[in-house]
C-alpha cells in the first residue's frame, strides 16, 4: 500500500503529513520525504501522523533514524498527533521522548 505524503515549509517548520499505513514496503518512501525535510532550513520538522492507523518495527526505526539525524544536525524532529493505536505502540517501545511526540 503506498503512502499519501505531503511536505510544507515556512519559516519555523517543516510539515511531513503522513496518511496511510507505514510497513516494509514504504518505509522508504518515509526516509525519503523526512531526508528531505532534513534537508530544509527550517530548525523543525513536524511529522503529523493524524492519517496513519499502523506503522510497524521498520517505521519506526525510520522516525528514530531521522530524529537522530535532525539531532545531530541541530533540528527537531516532532512526531505529532499520532492515532491512539500508534501513540501506544511508541510508548510500549519507550521512544516516545526521543521522538518529542504530541499529542
């Protein structure tokens, strides 16, 4: 199943919307659009995760890799209001802090 991304940027903020499940197979696709938000100037990157009902192991490490990524590079990686389902599966792997999730 692909994924629905759009990317926005203003002067604070990158903006990464996300809709559709996130798996193995477009978890690249992910890493794709949150590199290019890196890539941006904004010292923020949101990741609005309202549209995605799943996101397995691999998504996961994805959002992780790239907010260690945005970390080193001085930015922010913020995973905002992610689906119930997917906020508990953050909390369960314990990475909810390090992804600065939002409700």
């Amino acid at each position: 199943m692909a994924l629905d991304i759009t990317t926005t940027t203003d002067a604070t903020a990158t903006c990464v919307s996300v809709a559709g499940e996130v798996d193995v197979s477009n978890a690249s696709e992910l890493r794709s659009a949150l590199e290019g938000a890196l890539a941006k100037d904004a010292p923020e990157i949101e990741v609005d995760m309202a549209q995605v009902p799943y996101i397995d192991s691999t998504g996961i490490g994805v959002l992780v890799g790239c907010a260690h990524t945005a970390k080193d590079a001085g930015k922010r990686l913020t995973i905002a209001r992610p689906q119930r389902n997917v906020s508990r599966v953050l909390g369960l792997l314990g990475v909810s802090d390090e992804l600065n999730v939002r409700e």
